[in-house]
C-alpha cells in the first residue's frame, strides 16, 4: 500500500499490530484508521524499533531550523508520500502527490480552508488559535489556511474575529506560523472583510442579529461597496 510520512514513529506498529485493522481491505483500512487513530492521513513507512542499525547511520534528533525552540524536524514532513513497497500494484493516489506552484511545493493536496472560530480577543490570535491550527497542522494537510482576518476592525464578521490591523496582533499570528514552520507544514491566512455583513455575532449566538454597541459591535459604522442596505 503507499505510505503517507507521520510525526508519530508509532503509526506504522499500531497498525500492524490491531487485529481489526489488518483483516481490512486497503480502502476500509485507510477510513478505520482515520477514525479510530485520529491522526494522520494513513500509516507510515517507518522500520520498527527492532530493524538492524548500521554502523554509519545517522541518529540525531536533529531540531527544525529557523524555530525559536527545540523541537524535532520533520523529514520528510508529515504528509509527504513515501510511494509503495509494491509500486507496480498501490501507486500513490494523486490527492497525496506533492503539488508545485509558483515555486512552493505542497507535500500534497489536501488543503484545508479557513474555519473562523469567532474567538479572538480584539482580533488578537489567542491559545485556542494555537491549539485549534496546531493540532490540525500535525495532521499533515498540504497547507492550512488561517481563519478569515480583518484588515480594518469595521470588516470584520464578528467583535471576535481575528485581525492585522494593528501591530500587536502581529506576534499571536507569529507564534502560529513559527509551529506551523516547526513541523515542515505551509500555512496561508484569508484577508476578509465584511462589508456590509459587518458587526453580527458568533452563529451559534444568532444568524442573522446585529452586534451591540454594548458587545463590541459597530452597527453605525458598517461600510459596503455599494449604498445596497
């Protein structure tokens, strides 16, 4: 079967080892997998700890380079397809092949897309972005969008959605993209604005009410590309 590189060593041993897994078929494995591990796009193509070490080979937990901390680098990065025992037989599907564009190549394509989370702190990033993105990007999509961000604090969707128009929401975004960086993942952001759907509240609260004044809302000042109301 072609194998998908993962961040966790342990991915290739589960799934040789779980008696409901390997009586499955490759297509019923790769969704049991998904839904019973909870990680990454399939199993990797890692030795088991037991596998002869030659006297030459490298085993240092070498660090990510360009992040301001130690974690370990991802080589490949996850996500990226390490082709097939049987190449003849289970050739990598083109959604896991890696994609070129403009001079950036994405270990595959399945991108995912922004998911606005209404949960900013005055369009400032907080641990709920960080934890939210951080878990999704260790799951090795081919590039992940950050949330729609406003470019003015009218144009946002909601007083809770992120932003960049201002200098100290620089560092939260920086903080996420530096993670994303640690784990060799891309990661894009979705520039937004509102218009004149500006100033509502979080969907859960109401699909269609205006945010107050009294909620960090600014239904008098909500500005469109056109005078339509």
């Amino acid at each position: 079967m072609p194998y998908i590189s993962s961040p966790w060593a342990s991915s290739s041993s589960w799934g040789k080892e779980c008696p409901a897994a390997t009586s499955l078929e490759i297509s019923q494995f790769r969704t049991f997998f998904l839904f019973h591990r909870a990680s990454t796009i399939t199993t990797t193509a890692m030795g088991s700890s037991s596998s002869p070490m030659s006297a030459d080979e490298d085993i240092r937990n070498v660090p990510a380079e360009g992040v301001s901390y130690f974690t370990p680098a991802q080589i490949p990065p996850a996500g990226t397809g390490l082709g097939s025992k049987r190449p003849d037989r289970d050739a990598i599907p083109k959604l896991f092949t890696p994609l070129t564009l403009r001079g950036t190549t994405f270990p595959n394509r399945v991108w995912l897309s922004p998911l606005s989370q209404y949960s900013a702190d005055d369009g400032h990033a907080t641990d709920w972005h960080l934890t939210h993105l951080g878990g999704i990007l260790q799951r090795d999509p081919g590039l992940t969008f950050v949330e729609a961000t406003g470019v003015q604090a009218r144009g946002r969707i909601t007083p809770q959605d992120m932003g960049l128009w201002k200098d100290s929401q620089i560092a939260p975004l920086a903080r996420i993209t530096e993670f994303a960086h640690s784990q060799g993942q891309k990661i894009a952001i979705q520039l937004a604005h509102a218009g004149r759907k500006a100033s509502t509240v979080a969907p859960w609260l109401s699909m269609n009410a205006a945010a107050p004044v009294s909620d960090g809302g600014w239904p008098d000042d909500v500005v469109g590309p056109s005078a339509i109301p």
